[in-house]
C-alpha cells in the first residue's frame, strides 16, 4: 500500500484522499437514515435522549459534509478560488457574530471598514503570500484603526465596549479563519503539491479531539465552567486531546511532520481548538444565545455557520505558525 500512494502523483494523492472522505460521509450518512427510522419506529422512555444524541450526531454530519466541500471545492478549483470562498467564509461567520451583538449608529463606519476594507486586504495579503504582513496587519494596525474610525463617529456611549466586540470579531472571523488558506501557500521543500493535506490534517485532529471531548463529557459531572459549557471537564478535555493526538501520528505519513512533530502538532492544534470553542460559548451565552444563529435570533442566512467552525478558527493561527517556525518557512 505505501509503496502504491508513493508511486501517486501529489495531485492523484489527494484526489484518493477526498474519496476516501466522501466515501466515509456517504456511510455515516447512510447510518444516520437508519438510525433516524429507527428512531421513529420505537418509543420509550429513553426516546428523548435518543433523539438528542441522533440530533448532536446529524449536526456534526452536516458540519463534516461542509467542510468537506468547501476544502474539495477549494482545492479542485485552485488556490486562488479556495482564497476567495474562505474569504466568504469569513464574511458569514462575521456578519453571523456582529448580527447577535447590538450596534449602534456611530457603528456603520467601522463596519464598513471591517466588511469591504479589512477583510478583502487580509485575504489579498494571503494570495499573494506577503505573510509577514498578513501575520501583524490586523492585530496592530486594525486593532489601532477601528477605534479612531470609531470615534469619528461621535457616539461615546459604551464606546469601548463596542469597539471591544469588533474587534474580537474581526480577530477570530478574519484574521483566524484567513490562516486556513494560508497553509495551502505554504512552500515546503519535497512537498510541493501535497499542502492540502496540511489542511485535511488540522481539521481531522480538531474536529476529532472536539467529538471526544464531547462524548466523554456526557459520562461526567461538575464541568469546570459550568455556567458556560457543561462539556469542559478535564477529563473529557485530556481525552480528546489524547484522540486527537494519536490521530495526528497516525497522519504523519500525510504530511512533512515526523510521528513526533506530527504529535506536538495535533496537540497545539487541539489545545488551541477546544479553548477557543470554550471562550466561544462564553461569549455565546453573555449575548444570551445557545447557537448562532439559532431559531428565532438568526437574521444571517448562515444557518450556524460559525458554531461549525469556531474551534478552527482559534487553532489555525497557531496551528499554521507553530509550522512555519517549526520548519524556518
């Protein structure tokens, strides 16, 4: 077998990859029918929590096929177009963030420097790999402009918590999510071609060490933090770190990273992940929402977008730093 994927091309190597992808979601989705008439032919006292657990299941389904997609799509197209529908991304899950959070008039000037300034040059500066720039341009020169936008505005009331809000939206919508097309541009010696799995390899041990973490916090009590999240025990947290470890060894053979680095990898990636997703919550629950986007809150047309992918917002940053120091890129 090994012999065979090295005698692949890299484009013919991550074809077979997103087959193998596409083909494990047909048949989790081909379970989850079943799963859902069973469902519906049996009724118990138990019904309840069977149903919560298919919905949880069908969630993170939707959530697999979309990523899954998106990454496939971006990838068959081109670097170019997988800049611009993460670019897309980012003005969802952004405009999904502000939408929940009450703004005011004094506001618009600044929105329209997030929206139609900040977030197409943070992508420019991705497609044309100026990533030094694109690593200091949002953290110091936007986090300085917004306020001054803002205070030409002439509205004070509550003016640094407002300013606070957009900016924390801009840093985790933006600037987070802009990280993940980044590492397709990536220029590794002998690995030319073969970046997407970089990407494969993030979301994999993200997504895998959140679905632990979950799974086993249903087992315990007394969360750490439970007025914002009854699935952060540190139990469950260092049993989804453990997943996604051992699965980030596992994929060493996907990517540049040897079985070590390919571990210390996985576990910044899932750290960064699971925290994020926890302060996430937090800010969810200050604004009073269990979803964004939930029924009767969304007026986003996004459908959730950024509960799917919060966790990889905060993880690719440092996921994609820690590799370019790593490796001196």
């Amino acid at each position: 077998m090994g012999s065979f994927l090295r005698s692949l091309s890299p484009e013919q190597q991550v074809s077979l990859m997103f087959v193998l992808l596409f083909g494990l979601l047909l048949i989790a989705s081909g379970a989850g029918v079943l799963l859902s008439l069973r469902e519906r032919q049996q009724a118990d006292d138990h019904t309840g929590d069977r149903a919560q657990r298919l919905h949880d299941y069908q969630a993170l389904l939707r959530n697999s096929w979309l990523m899954t997609l998106v990454f496939w799509v971006g990838w068959a197209a081109g670097e170019s177009v997988a800049i611009v529908l993460f670019g897309l991304v980012s003005f969802f899950i952004l405009r999904e963030f502000i939408s929940l959070s009450p703004t005011r008039r004094g506001d618009h000037r600044s929105l329209v420097l997030a929206f139609f300034i900040v977030l197409p040059l943070q992508y420019a500066l991705v497609w044309n790999q100026h990533f030094n720039l694109f690593t200091v341009f949002i953290p110091v020169y936007v986090f300085l402009a917004i306020p001054v936008v803002s205070a030409l505005g002439n509205d004070p009331q509550r003016f640094l918590e407002r300013n606070a809000k957009l900016q924390w939206g801009i840093m985790v919508c933006v600037y987070g999510m802009s990280h993940v097309p980044a590492l397709l541009l990536l220029n590794f010696p002998r690995f030319a071609g073969k970046t997407a799995f970089l990407v494969l390899f993030l979301v994999l041990v993200v997504q895998t060490c959140m679905l632990v973490q979950h799974l086993v916090a249903r087992r315990l009590r007394d969360p750490v933090a439970p007025a914002i999240s009854a699935s952060f025990h540190w139990r469950s947290w260092l049993a989804g770190l453990a997943a996604g470890g051992l699965l980030g060894v596992a994929l060493a053979g996907l990517t540049p990273f040897k079985p070590l680095q390919a571990l210390a990898m996985a576990l910044v990636a899932c750290m960064a992940g699971s925290f994020g997703h926890l302060v996430m919550k937090a800010i969810k629950r200050d604004r009073g929402v269990t979803h964004w986007g939930s029924a009767g809150r969304s007026v986003t047309g996004a459908s959730g977008l950024l509960d799917r992918v919060d966790a990889l917002c905060f993880a690719a940053p440092v996921f994609f730093h820690s590799v370019r120091w790593t490796f001196n890129l």
